[in-house]
C-alpha cells in the first residue's frame, strides 16, 4: 500500500467480506473502527496517594455496516439470515476495510477476525420523509489488526 498523505480523507473505502460478491460490498458508513484496553484498579496498602492501573483485557466496539436495503438474494443477506434466525450454525467470516486514494487505491487497512452478525436493523419508515431504506448490520469479531 502507498504511503498515505496526511490528512487522509474518510469518504472513500471498501469493504470485503471473504467469500463475497463486488455488490455486496458497497456500504455508506462504516463505524466501530478501534480497540480499547481495561484496566483494572488496585488500591496498595497502605498508599493512599494513588491506586495501580492495571491492564485486563482489550475491547473491541461492534463493527457497524450501513448501506441501502440488499435484496433477498444477497450473499451478505442469506449470511444474516442464517445466523440471525437460528437456521445453521454460526459462520464466521474474515472482513477487511480499505481506506482508498482518489485513484481507488488502498491507503489504509484493517482486517477483523471471526466476524459475525449480532444485529441487522432496518432504518424507520416514514411516509413524511423521501429518504433511501438503510440497514445497518452490526458484527462481532475475535480481534482486529490495522494492515
């Protein structure tokens, strides 16, 4: 990947699931990008100035997708089906996003692991507003890496 040019903007990037399709990879936002670490406080006897921070575990938000309504016959679609509904086991999928230039070039990437969909919302409906079905697909994952 080239080296990316500081600021970077966040308007254009992609997203591949493995084992997908070029449509199903089309999205309007993706949110959720990070890693936070727990800490745990211990108090030492008899020092009352301050406590440890201990580190615990790291956390990672929910991965979140949003695009305009898929048809039924969307790869992604059947994926959120059949783990949503209860219908076969739970498949998990490696995703990467990409961050790209104004050529469409990967900048920037980060790879999550062992995804798999927690939630498939569908936006409002409203018959006062004239606005695109968005649906927002939240995933879980094991642990991401920036690429």
């Amino acid at each position: 990947m080239p080296k990316p040019e500081y600021p970077t903007t966040a308007f254009c990037f992609k997203v591949a699931f493995a084992g997908s399709t070029e449509v199903d990879q089309a999205f309007q936002e993706v949110r959720g990008i990070g890693a936070e670490l727990e800490t745990e406080e211990v108090a030492e006897g008899g020092e009352n100035r301050f406590t440890h921070r201990l580190p615990k575990t790291i956390k990672h938000p929910l991965l979140e997708l949003k695009r305009g309504i898929a048809p039924q016959t969307s790869a992604l679609v059947g994926w959120c089906k059949s783990v949503l509904e209860f219908g076969k086991a739970i498949e998990t999928k490696a995703i990467v996003v990409f961050l790209l230039d104004p050529d469409g070039k990967p900048l920037l990437g980060w790879q999550f692991s062992d995804a798999y969909p927690v939630k498939w919302e569908i936006s409002d409906f409203n018959s006062m507003k004239n606005e695109v079905t968005i649906e927002t697909i939240s995933l879980s994952y094991t642990f991401s890496k920036r690429l």
